[in-house]
C-alpha cells in the first residue's frame, strides 16, 4: 500500500513521516482512492495512543500523505528483537491499545488490519496505532470482502463474512498473546491452513508457553480469541475492564475526554450481590410492601371511606335512575368515571378536628367519591385531551352537553344521586304546556328526606333550559350540622338539572384566575420554549463533538412514542366514527413529537453527565446496551424498588398521623380513578407511569447544572435536595410536610448517588404504581384484587431484579442441591 520515510517539516521545524503511493499504483483508482480513503478515516480518531494523520497532498504525480513521526520502532521488530515483554510492560501495551483501538471504535472506523508490525512504540514506551490503509466505517463493510493480514484475520474474515468491532478484538486478541508469550497464536504456510486453525483449532494458552501466565489476562485472551463472535468482548472498552487493574474511564475522564457510552457501560463493577445482601434487600422489600398494605387502612381514601359499589353496579343504577327520569331512548354511546369531591374533603379537612371527621369519614354523607355516567344519542368524541393528566377522556363538560338527549349523572360511591344535567329538546312540540314535576323520586334518588328541606330562594341557576325550578335548604340526617342546598329544574314536567351543594361548592362556571395563576401559565410557557431551545442548541453541539449517544437516544426515543400510542389505545374513549381516525393521526403525531424531543433531551445532558457524573449512568448504559440480565442492572432495579416502597409508606405515614394527632388540612391519599375502572384504566396508567420516568432527565439536568455551577457535588447535592424539597410541598400542612419532604429528598439523592439514576427511575415509577393504586386488606373489596395485583406486580420485579442481581450465584449461600453429598 506505500512506502514510508521519515521526513522535516522546515516551517514547524519538526519531523513528520510521509507515506507515498508507489508510483506504479498511482494510475490504479482503487488503490489511490483508497489511499485517500486512509487519510478520510484516520483523521476521525484523535488519541494519544493513536498515531496522527495530519494531511495528503501530490507532488510530480506523487501521492502522500503526512503523519505524526514516532521515534521508536515497531511492536513486530521490538519482539522479534526480544521474544516477549515482561508481563508488567505488556499490560501496559495492552492497555494502550485498548484504549487506541476503542477510540477508534468510537468514531465508527474499524481498523481491520491490527497487527505488531502497526503498533508503534514511541521512545517512552507508549503504545500508538497506526495504518489505518485497511480501516473502514463500520457501516461500509462488504461482505464477501477479505482484506487485511491473514495471520491476524477473525475467522468470520477469512470466511469473507465481513468485519466488526468483535473482529478488531479478536486481532487485539493476537496480539496480546503474541506480546505476552513471544508467539504467534496461529501459524501457517499457506491461507488455507490460517483459515482452518483460526476457524477449529483453539490456541495454546499463554500458560502452557509461559508458566506462572496472570490467569486474569489469559482468560481475556482467550476469550478475545473465541471463535463465535458473540462469545468475544463486545468492546476493546471490555477488554481493557478485564485487565488486571484496568480502568479506561477514569483514565478517559483524567484526560478531560468524554467517555464513549461503550467505555461508561463497561466501567463499574460487575455488581453482583452477595447472597445475604441481595436477601435482605428483597425481604426488606417484602416488609415495607406489607406495610403499606396494612397502613393504607388509615392513609388513603378507601381505607377511611370504603367504596361499597362496584362500577358495573353503579352503572346499572345509573340506567335505572336515568329511565325512571322519563329519558327511555337507549343512548348510541355511553361513559363513566370516577371523580373524587377535592372541595369536599379539603373543606372537611380545614373545617373538623382531623381525629373526628376521619373516623366519621365512611358514616357521614356525602362520599367523598362520585361515579359519572354519561349517555348520548351521537358518539361522544371529547373536544381535548388531556396527556400526562390524570384526567378521563369523557368528562362531565367534554364533549360539551349540547346535543338534545345528552344527560350527565354522578352517584357517590354509595349509589346517591348528587348531580343530575340532561339536554331537552331543541325543537319544542306544539302542544307542550308546563307541567308540575314531582321533585320527590329526586330525593328518594339521593337519598334524602324532602320532608326535612325547606324551600328557599333560588340561588344557582341551571344551564339547560327549564320552565319550572326550585331550591331547598336542609342537612343530611347523618350529619345534621353541615348545611346543605339542593337545587333543581325541570322542562315540561322531567328534570333537567339537580344539584346537591355544600358550603365547600364553588361556581364551575364562574371562574376566578388570580394575577398568579397568568403569572404561573406564562412562566410555564417560558419554560417549554426555553428548554426546546436549549436542548436544539446543547444536542447540536454534542452531536458536532461526536459526543451523542445516538443508540441510546433512539432507543429511549422509541420507547416513549410507541409507549404513547399504547397509552391512547387503552385510555381513549373509542367510536366508530371518522374521528377515531383523526384522534389516531394526532396522538401518533403527539408520540413522534414527544419521542423526538426525547431524542433531543437525551442528546443534550446525557454527555454532560458522562464526561462530568458518569456514576451515576452505569447501570442505565447497560441496561440501553440490551444488558437486561446484568448484575449491576439487577441491583440497581432492586435498590429502586426499595427506595420506591419506603417513599410510599413514608407518604402513607404522613397521610395517616391525622387519624390520631389532630392535623388541619391533610386530606387522605386518593387511589387513581382510572385504576379503578378496570383493566383498560390499570393498563393505562402503567404504561403512562413508563412514559413519564423521562423526567427523570429533568432530574439529570438539575443535578449537571448544580454541579457546573457549584463545582463541588456535595453542593450540587445540596441545592437539588433543596429543590426537590420545595416541589414535594403541597401547602395542606407544612409541620409534616417539610419534614417528609426531607426525608424523601434524603433517600432519593442517596438512591441516586449510591446506584444512580436508574434507581432513581424505578423508584418514581414504584411510587406512581403504588402510592395510588387502591389498596387495602378487606379481601371483601371489589377493588382489593386491582389494588393487590399492582403489589403483586412490583413484587414480581423485586424478585427478577433478586434473581439478576446474583450474577448467576445460588440464592442460599449453601451448595446447589446437585452437589450435595449422597446418602
């Protein structure tokens, strides 16, 4: 391929080495574009163990080109000079040419014919690749194609199969063991033969040619040479990790370069748990789900005021009562939902001693539930959607109630009529007159005495259309003290509106929006632009340095939009009309944009976290590398689950402490209404609890950007703590608040810094599936197996995490039983 000289460049006054094209191969297009092809490539791979290109140019129909002179001599000459080097001294060749070789890699360029004869030894003993005249883009191999130096070719090579990272690690493979044992590890006189013993003959191993070989390095050449590719290392970044004493990312980081996600995969240890760790690990899983269990009795909403109704129940009591109404019409569509009455409890809540009114909770009326039920003569297509909300699709407003034959009814839990909205007819019959309703099956609905309300004068006035209303005042007999109005209309003799209010209603549609809450909505909007053009403009810088973590991005990125569009399919509110084909175009729209901006997020922090944190995403770049059985992954998943449990009981003990030490303001935890629908609700929130770890780049970005600016970590630790304190206060009661939120930012960072931030994105997502799910003991429940199925289901995850985490050991600490003794 050319003829090297050593050269002065007389500008710089330095020595250079020019590398010429013969002459007779001048005019051969192959062989020069090639030759240019070698200057292209080369120039990629800036690395202190790589040798340097600097330029080509032609000079009297002569092409050369130039590159950095190293005053040494050749890794071939040195060990035919000297047969091998001392094991310290060809460690640390090894060393360098992992390093070379996986800077190479890095930038995509497979060097294809890695040899002693291109391995330079500079005059202070350091390693440098060099002619990369056979390197290619890892994406432009031909198969079929056999290029490089048959003696220190991969099998698959030889066989014309093409090359591949694993292939340059099988000829860094023979060149350890050539410059450890002063042998070639294959040797033949003819092609044919090279080709047969690369491809069936195993090589001698080092220890056998020199006794007393470190078993640590010969197992990871021997496993470099392996014969099928996927038994190799993956990388020449795995093979410096198995040395003895490797470490390329510190090395990496201590140069001031940004580790490869290759290089931040690799490094760590291997993570594995001993058994009694990785026991108490699981079983104090075990525990802290047990108590949670046991205290969602006294923290949530359906320990203190148990749902007695099933939704098939109330559903059915819905139709019934809607018929009886005189609206007989059997509707073209149907939804229902739940909502919890906030107002309600909140008023309670600031209003009662904390210690009387929880107890009272499941005796009093109202419950603090209500089951909606909505009924149409057309498909109900809702006019928004509300993403990454814990909203219905179909709600009491949207659609909007405009079509003649919509009716909205809400029950409570207890199957008490609370509200009551029906659309009459647009065109009036001519014969109608106004007719006395009967207001009494209303309050025989609700469950209330009409004996005991008094008329009063009307204040709420309905939306729909009437000719006949009325208001009462009274109180429910179950809580005689709290004053309640009841109002109602009718539309030639059947009701069109009733409402049950309390002193805790507001006015819906009177809305009041406070110089803040603008305040709030436009800093959010700076805030979405903002981060949009900072991820644009982080992203382009990263991807210009080559330092994005493409695959990675992509992956996460796909993840996320097909996660969205499973999301819409279980949560939406379908009907066969030509708008279900309009709301798929959108979300799939929605889920392209929002992996897109992913993509972007992940580009622009990731790096900064590798070159500046790259603890912290050990087991993440694992597990993004298709690593799902790696021990450290399984650590980290488990660790997640266990911070994830004591963060839900920590926030079950908050929420519980009312029931015996009187709290104003702190109202219980509610489960997730979609969770208690059914299935398709379960599902749902799920896959959206998936979807939504992705903040935990946000977390990424506020842990980096702490650390830019305070340059110390502990600093950075501190401020993000402070933030994460502040965003987990809600204002009910700040003496058990700012406590809890704490202690939760407490075990969160340290989580985070001990495992790193998968552990971090397990835990938010055990978080969001138990501390809502509906959970109780009462086995008698309609809803205990959906509350125990998500505890099941984390549990399940802490037992795989369990298994992985053990590398492959026995979980008993004893011997496998098949090699107990017999008896």
């Amino acid at each position: 391929m050319g003829e090297v000289y050593r050269a002065d460049d007389l500008k710089l006054g330095q020595p250079v080495a020019l590398k010429f094209l013969p002459r007779q191969l001048a005019g051969d297009r192959d062989r020069l574009e090639r030759f240019y092809a070698e200057v292209r490539i080369a120039r990629q791979v800036s690395h202190p163990n790589v040798c340097r290109v600097y330029d080509v140019g032609e000079i009297d129909g002569q092409h050369y080109l130039s590159m950095e002179y190293v005053d040494g001599e050749d890794l071939g000459s040195l060990l035919k000079r000297i047969g091998r080097l001392p094991p310290d001294k060809a460690l640390d060749i090894a060393r360098e040419l992992c390093a070379g070789l996986s800077a190479a890699h890095d930038k995509g360029v497979l060097h294809r014919d890695l040899k002693p004869s291109n391995v330079m030894i500079d005059g202070r003993g350091r390693a440098r690749i060099t002619d990369f005249g056979l390197a290619v883009a890892a994406g432009e191999v031909i198969e079929g194609e056999v290029s490089g130096t048959p003696a220190y070719m991969a099998p698959e090579q030889l066989a014309g199969k093409g090359a591949s990272v694993r292939s340059d690690v099988y000829a860094l493979g023979l060149v350890l063991y050539e410059l450890s044992t002063g042998r070639k590890a294959f040797d033949g006189a003819t092609l044919a033969e090279l080709r047969r013993k690369h491809a069936e003959e195993p090589p001698t191993p080092p220890s056998v040619i020199a006794p007393g070989f470190d078993p640590a390095v010969e197992r990871v050449i021997l496993r470099c040479l392996s014969k099928e590719p996927s038994a190799r290392p993956a990388s020449a970044a795995h093979v410096a990790k198995a040395l003895p004493g490797g470490d390329p990312l510190a090395a990496a980081l201590a140069a001031g370069e940004t580790p490869s996600p290759e290089m931040v995969a690799a490094a760590g240890a291997e993570g594995a748990l001993a058994p009694a760790k990785a026991w108490a690990m699981l079983g104090a899983t075990v525990v802290l789900l047990a108590a949670v269990l046991g205290l969602a009795r006294f923290s949530m909403d359906q320990g203190l005021a148990p749902f007695p109704k099933s939704p098939e129940f109330l559903e059915e009591r819905a139709r019934e009562l809607i018929k009886s109404f005189g609206y007989t019409v059997e509707p073209a569509d149907e939804a229902s939902w739940w909502e919890r009455q906030g107002d309600y409890m909140s008023y309670r809540a600031a209003h009662e001693p904390s210690t009387k009114w929880r107890a009272s909770l499941a005796r009093t009326e109202p419950h603090p539930w209500l089951f909606w039920h909505r009924q149409s003569p057309r498909p109900m297509v809702p006019q928004k959607s509300f993403f990454l909300i814990p909203d219905t699709p179909i709600r009491a407003t949207d659609p909007p109630l405009e079509v003649s034959g919509m009716l909205s009814l809400a029950l409570d839990a207890r199957g008490n009529l609370m509200r009551l909205r029906a659309v009459p007819p647009q065109v009036e019959t001519p014969d109608a007159s106004p007719s006395a309703p009967d207001w009494k099956p209303l309050f025989v609905a609700a469950g209330l005495d009409l004996l005991r309300f008094q008329p009063s004068a009307p204040r709420w006035l309905p939306l729909e259309p009437f000719d006949v209303r009325a208001d009462w005042d009274g109180a429910y007999a179950s809580g005689p003290n709290m004053p309640i109005h009841v109002s109602a209309a009718a539309w030639r003799g059947r009701p069109v509106s009733f409402e049950i209010l309390g002193p805790w209603s507001v006015p819906e549609r009177m809305p009041e929006q406070p110089q803040a809450a603008v305040l709030a909505n436009y800093a959010f909007l700076f805030f979405i632009l903002s981060s949009h053009i900072a991820a644009v403009l982080l992203a382009r810088r990263n991807l210009r340095l080559g330092r994005g973590d493409r695959r990675g991005a992509f992956r996460i990125a796909a993840f996320v939009s097909v996660t969205v569009v499973l999301w819409w399919l279980f949560w939406a509110h379908h009907v066969p009309t030509q708008d279900e084909g309009w709301n798929l175009m959108t979300f799939v729209a929605l889920a392209v944009y929002l992996g897109a901006f992913v993509w972007l997020a992940y580009i622009a922090i990731e790096p900064i976290v590798r070159s500046r944190w790259p603890e912290l995403l050990f087991s993440l770049s694992r597990l993004l590398s298709g690593r799902f059985r790696d021990p450290l992954v399984g650590r980290d998943v488990l660790a997640g689950i266990l911070v994830g449990a004591a963060l839900v009981l920590l926030n079950e003990v908050v929420n519980a402490i009312p029931n015996w030490v009187d709290l104003a303001g702190v109202t219980p935890i509610p489960p997730d209404k979609d969770k208690m629908l059914g299935v398709a609700g379960s599902v749902s929130r799920l896959l959206i609890g998936l979807v939504s770890q992705v903040t935990a780049l946000a977390f990424l970005t506020l842990l980096v950007l702490s650390l830019v600016l305070l340059r110390r970590r502990w600093l950075a630790i501190g401020l993000t703590g402070l933030l994460l304190v502040v965003t987990n206060l809600f204002g009910e009661n700040y003496a058990v608040e700012i406590p809890a939120a704490i202690i939760a930012s407490v075990v969160l960072l340290y989580a985070v810094v001990r495992f790193g931030v998968l552990a971090y994105i397990v835990s938010q997502f055990v978080y969001q599936v138990l501390a809502f799910s509906p959970l109780t003991l009462d086995l008698s429940r309609w809803y205990a197996a959906r509350g125990l199925a998500f505890v099941a289901l984390i549990l399940a995850l802490a037992v795989w995490a369990f298994r992985v985490s053990l590398g492959g050991r026995p979980a008993f600490a004893g011997a496998r039983l098949e090699d107990a003794p017999e008896r």
